[in-house]
C-alpha cells in the first residue's frame, strides 16, 4: 500500500499543472520511498514484525556470504527470488547514479552515458546468479549430490550468456551475437527443464497421474499442465528482459516493465509448485514428521497381554 499510494501520488503532482512549480522536489519523492522503507527495514524497535525483518536481513546475509554459510531452505528460497529482480537491482543503481549526479537537468542523459554506469548495469544482473551457483557448490560438497552440481551448472550458464551478451554489446559484432543467442537459449531450456522436472517434480512417465507426479496438492490436473506451459513462454519472455535484445517491436522501458510483471508472475506460479513439492518429498521422507514410524509390530504382544 505504501508503494502503491507514493506512485499514485507522484503520477498526480507531475500531471498536475499546479504542482510544476515544486517540480524539483517532487522528483524526490520516489528516493523518499526507497528511504523510508530501508528505515523500516533496519528498524531496531519492536515494530512493524520485528522478528520477521531480521530473519530477512540475516537470510540476506546468508545469501550475500555465499558459501560460507550452511544452506538452508529460506537461503536458496530467497536467493531464487532475487535472480526474479534484476530489472529491481539496476534500477537501485540508477537510484544512486540519478540522485548523486549534481547537475539535475544532465542527470538521466548522463547516467546512460557513463562508462561505469554501463558496466554496473551489466555486473549487477551476475549477482543473483552468482550467489546461487556457490550455494549450490556449498551443498555439493556437504550433501555429495550430483544433482547441485547440475544445479549450479545451469546458473554458471546464464552468467556466462548475460556475459556474452555484454561482449556484444561493446565489441559489436556479429559473432558475439551469435554466441549471445546460442548461450541464452541453451540456459533457458535448462532452467525451464529444471523448473518443470526437478523443482516441480512434474512429468513423471510411471506416476499415477498421467506426465505430472503421484501425489498432487490441487485436484485439477489441468492447473499443473497450464502452468507447465505458462512457465515455457515465460521463461522465453525473460529471456528478452534480462539479455534485452534489440527487436523492433520489443523496444523502450514499457516493455521491460511488462517483462518485469510476467517475470514477477512466473515466480509466484514457480513458488507454489516449488513448496508443494518440497512439502511433499518432507512428507515422504518423513522430515515433516517429529517421530519417524519405527519397522516394528505390537500388534502381538498387545494380543499377549489380553490372553494374560
């Protein structure tokens, strides 16, 4: 609600005729924004959910410090999370560049233009990535389980597509692009398999339940098959979002704020397949459980003692 009601009030002053004369200021409603919510974030009173806020911030940590910290479900779960806000991350960058630059009427035209403003565009979008492929390094070693090591595969790949891509971008030329095109969609046909596959648990040839698994959450199979299909041409859409091909008909910051909402829609879609799987292998495996069902029968020595 409080970012909502600040993009409202913001679109209002700037449309209204009135309110021109403030103009320098109401530029800076948008940093006031970012500024209360860190406040609220690092808030060290007992208010606004406390303990929710720094069990936030330390699995922040845990995510940053990778893999120096043992992994846990919360660690990946939000490192996930933020491989979904690239498009969030630069523009904190051009927070900075924006509002740090003296000259407010060269600001935007200079940020776009800056050499180092470039290639931060381009660093921060490995972070989220980087930060999960060493996750997955550190449960390599500490589970021995092959599928991490596939697992932080599949990441070190789009960190090296969204580099080829850079290199295009600087060199221009036409086999960087190439390369570029080749990476990129050999990274998004892994990460679509390892969506539908291993973190859904889906298209299993000898489940119950025809391609998807033998236990299933929601009753309508249709729902697991629509979103098997909504998660292949989203995973496609985030492609142009984060590589950002030149198309002709793809082009300025509308269309990456449309990718930027389908990229926000296909995580909540892949975080409740994602947990249900989860909560049923826990169940299976009887991690959900605070007693395990021992490999013993009392069924005769009850029948004993009523014969006594």
């Amino acid at each position: 609600m409080l970012v909502l009601g600040t993009f409202l009030a913001h679109v209002h002053l700037n449309i209204d005729s009135r309110a021109q004369y403030y103009s320098r200021y109401i530029e800076f409603v948008p940093l006031g924004l970012v500024v209360v919510l860190f406040v609220l974030l690092f808030c060290p009173f007992n208010i606004m959910y406390r303990s929710s806020r720094f069990f936030l911030i330390k699995t922040v940590f845990h995510c940053v410090c990778a893999p120096l910290y043992k992994v846990t479900l919360p660690d990946f779960f939000l490192a996930d999370q933020f491989t979904s806000q690239v498009e969030a991350i630069r523009t904190l960058e051009y927070y900075v560049c924006y509002y740090g630059w003296k000259d407010p009427k060269e600001r935007q035209n200079k940020c776009h233009g800056h050499d180092i403003y470039d290639v931060f565009y381009f660093i921060l979008a490995f972070f989220p990535y980087w930060f999960r492929f060493l996750q997955c390094i550190r449960r390599l070693f500490e589970e021995n389980d092959i599928a991490h090591l596939y697992n932080g595969l599949r990441y070190f790949l789009t960190i090296v597509a969204v580099a080829i891509r850079t290199a295009f971008e600087l060199k221009g030329r036409l086999s960087w692009k190439v390369f570029a095109i080749l990476m990129s969609v050999l990274a998004t046909i892994m990460n679509t398999y390892w969506d539908i596959v291993v973190d859904w648990g889906l298209l299993r040839r000898k489940s119950r339940n025809r391609l998807l698994r033998n236990k299933l959450v929601v009753s309508h199979a249709s729902v697991y098959f629509t979103a098997m299909v909504l998660d292949v041409a989203l995973r496609f859409a985030w492609l142009q979002l984060v590589l950002k091909f030149n198309v002709a008909s793809l082009r300025g910051n509308r269309i990456s704020s449309i990718f930027s909402c389908l990229e926000i829609l296909r995580r909540g879609m892949w975080n409740f397949f994602r947990l249900e799987n989860e909560h049923l292998n826990n169940v299976g495996k009887y991690r959900a459980f605070k007693s395990v069902p021992l490999p013993f029968s009392y069924h005769d020595d009850e029948d004993g003692d009523k014969d006594e």
